[in-house]
C-alpha cells in the first residue's frame, strides 16, 4: 500500500479546522499543520488532536507557499517513505472516499503529478459571495493546466521542481502546475468530490478583496511565466487592462472630442456579460448561476486591476507583496 500523509495550512481556522484535522485522521499516515500566527487556540486543538504542529517564524512574512513547503518538509522528516501527500488548506474538510480514489489516480498514472476534484462550498446559498466560489470550484474534468490549494501530489515531482514559491502571495498551486508540466507531468482532475470548503464570504468588501487578489496573481503569473510558449495569465492579465482601465478611459476620455459617441464604447460591457453567460450555459450552470456568475466575472474586471497594478508597482518599486486577506478573522 503506496503511503500518504497530509499538509494542512491555516490561520485562525478554529471549527473549521477541527473538522479538516478529522476528516483525514483515520485516513493517511501522518498529518503535518502549519500555523501562520493564530490567535484562537489552533496551535493547541491540533496537538490536543495528536497532530503535528509546525508554527511559522513570525519574522518571515507568511504566505500559503510557504507553509505548504514547511509542512512538506516537516512531513518528510517524519515520514521519509511517504509517496503521495495531500494538500488541503484549513478551512476545508476532505470528503470521504476521496484521499483512496486520488491514490488510486495517481498509481494507476505515474505520468499524472497531481490529481484534484471538485472542491465545493459547504454554504453555498448562504451568500451569492459564497454561491460564485461554489461556481468557481467547478472545474472541467480530465487533464488540466492547474490545481487548486487542496490536491494529492506525488512526492517525487514536488521534489523535482522545488516545490511551491514560497515568494507568492497567492496564484502558488497554478505556478507550481507550470513547472511540472515543463518537466513533462500532466495535472488531472477528477470526476470526484474532493473538499467541503467554508468560504465564509459575507460581504461585497470581501469578495472585492478577493477579487484583487486574484488580479494580483494573474499579475505576478504573467510576469513570471508569460513568455512564449506558456503565457501563463497573460489573456486574462490583458482582459483585466481592456476592461479595466482602457476602454472606460477611452470612452470617458474621449466624450468631449466624440461628441459623447465615444460613450458607446460601453456598450461593451453589456455584450461581454452576454458572451461570459453563454460561456457559463456551455459548462452546464443553471440560467440563474450563469447570470450571477456572468455579471460578477465583468464586474471583478476592476478589482483584479487594482491588484495587478498592486503588482507592479511594487516591483517597480522594489517592495515585498503582503497577503491579500479576504476573510474576517
């Protein structure tokens, strides 16, 4: 029997992590949590639950990267035979079934370094915040270009390309999928429910958040792997700037020598959320999630701009990238 052993990361998780510890307590041969500087009594819940706990160096900036990388590293030390690890972050709890058939997956594939399924939200009709993570989550089945935070990834291809970037704020999991499809690997997902996850997203303040973060890592993934033949984020990073910033700057811009003709420019939008809803009926969402998913994929055009221009103006000015933090701790 091929061993597995579990990286869980989180920050002030309390019930919900309790929850993820359990979940996968009977199921793998060791199991590591990384702690990014809680206050609610995480550390302690984890150890009362038998669990190894690793607590990061508060002088180093935290970020999901690298507490992966920590509990990796950790887990190894413990458990040097281990094959496949699972990765899951601490608001999330592992569905049953799931950590035997992503095994299963990768054995049956050796050329196959990651293996996800769908992740889903636990609340999805609390909020429409949480209802668009839940369409999110909701990604293709068969070979993919990226995971998300929670995958089984062989130990061997982790160890090859290094692991996650330990520099990134957010955008790590798709990174890391870049390097190990250089290295000839291939990302499969799954027809198979993976996590529960408890988003927790209650306010338009926090899904504008989320949203910056998310321009940021199309930002920083461009910059990074943009070049011929990857263009890793560069479509979406250009569709940020169109919709974003250039076309409201023509339009508003130009208005006086236009006439206001220029204003029709704006008719764009429109047409854009119509071409995202058809996008969205072809993936099989309901006419009502099509809608929603649609119009927030438009809107989120300008807080994605705003963290792509986060991006760069920190690296032009040479300055460390902090955490985007959505959720209230």
């Amino acid at each position: 029997m091929n061993r597995i052993g579990l990286v869980a990361i989180g920050r002030n998780e309390g019930e919900r992590l309790h929850r993820c510890l359990l979940s996968a307590s009977s199921q793998v041969d060791s199991i590591v949590y990384v702690d990014s500087g809680s206050t609610d009594g995480s550390v302690e819940l984890a150890r009362s639950l038998g669990v190894d706990v690793v607590e990061l160096d508060l002088s180093v900036p935290f970020t999901a990267a690298r507490a992966r990388n920590t509990g990796f590293a950790r887990l190894l030390e413990v458990e040097p035979q281990l094959e496949f690890v699972q990765f899951v972050d601490g608001d999330c709890e592992i569905v049953e079934e799931w950590l035997e058939r992503a095994q299963s997956e990768l054995v049956a594939h050796p050329e196959v370094a990651v293996v996800c399924g769908r992740r889903r939200e636990r609340f999805p009709n609390l909020t429409i915040y949480n209802q668009l993570c839940d369409l999110e989550w909701n990604t293709p089945v068969g070979e993919a270009k990226a995971c998300g935070g929670d995958a089984m990834i062989c130990v061997t291809a982790f160890q090859q390309v290094g692991g996650y970037n330990s520099r990134l704020i957010a955008g790590e999991e798709p990174e890391l999928c870049v390097r190990l499809r250089q290295k000839g690997w291939k990302i499969l997902r799954i027809a198979a429910d993976m996590t529960w996850h408890d988003a927790q997203m209650t306010s338009f303040s926090q899904w504008w958040k989320r949203s910056v973060r998310t321009g940021h890592a199309y930002a920083e993934g461009a910059w990074l792997h943009g070049a011929a033949p990857e263009r890793h984020w560069v479509k979406e990073s250009r569709s940020i700037w169109l919709w974003g910033l250039f076309l409201p700057l023509l339009a508003f811009g130009m208005v006086w020598p236009t006439n206001s003709l220029s204003l029709l420019l704006l008719a764009g939008y429109p047409i854009t959320v119509y071409r995202t809803y058809r996008y969205a009926q072809g993936r099989g969402f309901k006419q009502q999630d099509s809608v929603l998913y649609a119009l927030f994929c438009t809107l989120g055009k300008f807080p994605n701009l705003l963290g792509q221009l986060r991006f760069h103006l920190n690296r032009w000015l040479g300055r460390q990238n902090k955490l985007i933090e959505y959720k209230e701790k």
